[in-house]
C-alpha cells in the first residue's frame, strides 16, 4: 500500500491505495463520491472527468498514487444551483455522462480565453453522450458561460497556475 495525501474538493485527504488502484475507484468506493461515474473504463468516453490539478482528467486512467500531493475536484463540489441553465436546456437526461460534461464546462468556464482558439464542440468532444445529440449541452454550457461569474469568477489558485503553465 502507498500513503497518499491531496485535497479533494477542498478538502485534505490522507489515505492508502494499492499500486494498481485508479482514482475513480478510490473516489467512488473508498471515499463514497459516487457522482463521478465510470462509463468505459478506458479513457474515451469522459463519464469519469474530473478536475485534475486544474485540467479535467479521466479519473479511470489516473493511479490513486499519482494524486499524491494535487488537487482533485469532483461533480460534488460543484452547488446545484449552478447548474439550472444545463437542466433548462435538457442537457440532462439520463444522468450518465452529466458528470462529466459538468466538470469539463467548469473548466471552460473557469478559462473562458481557450474558447478564443477553439471551439465548445471541440472542447467538449471528449464527453460522450448517446440521449441529448449535444444540442442541449452546448446550449447549457453557453447560458451557462454567459452567467455571472461564467468568466473565471470561481477560479482558485490551483487553476490559475495551471492556466499560466498551460499557456
């Protein structure tokens, strides 16, 4: 076993995994976040995103190890009243890949200067969805970057950091 400590959600976090652990499982059955959902188990679906260090990550290919010492954030740190422009343009149906589609668009959100170099479709092709015809998402995550605060204003210092590497 390797003792791991990182902040998730907020949060400090001290606990042991397995070499071979994937931090989805960790999230989902060691620490009980079960909104981060496994959808491939390969890396191509997005169901299980979550905010890595700053950068959304398919948690079903990190090592639990390799968050030793990062910040993760999860769908659950994320309030449900910011979400009411997703549900308003029926970009939730069956719940399956709103997770992650949540987590890349708080992304986008938080680092709204990449939609000057790329699309949102291109964004947010990483997610997979088989109800909505991404229509919904797309419409949700606009409304949703046009509300106060869609420009960066719940960025913390950890995505900041990552925005300057990044660039």
């Amino acid at each position: 076993m390797i003792e791991i400590s990182f902040t998730l959600n907020g949060e400090p976090v001290v606990l042991s995994v397995g070499p071979s652990e994937r931090l989805l499982d960790t999230l989902r059955t060691r620490l009980g976040l079960t909104g981060t959902k496994e959808g491939c188990g390969e890396g191509e679906c997005g169901a299980c995103t979550v905010i890595f260090d700053g950068l959304p990550a398919n948690s079903c290919l990190i090592p639990a190890f390799q968050s030793q010492g990062r910040v993760v954030e999860t769908i659950e740190s994320v309030s449900p009243d910011q979400l009411e422009a997703l549900h308003a343009s029926g970009a939730t149906q069956c719940g399956a890949c709103s997770p992650g589609v949540v987590m890349t668009a708080l992304w986008v959100r938080r680092n709204p200067e990449i939609l000057a170099t790329h699309s949102l479709r291109r964004l947010m092709a990483g997610n997979l969805c088989r109800c909505t015809g991404y229509g919904g998402i797309l419409d949700g995550i606009e409304a949703w970057l046009e509300e106060p605060g869609g420009g960066g204003g719940d960025v913390d210092a950890s995505s900041s950091e990552n925005r300057e590497a990044a660039s």
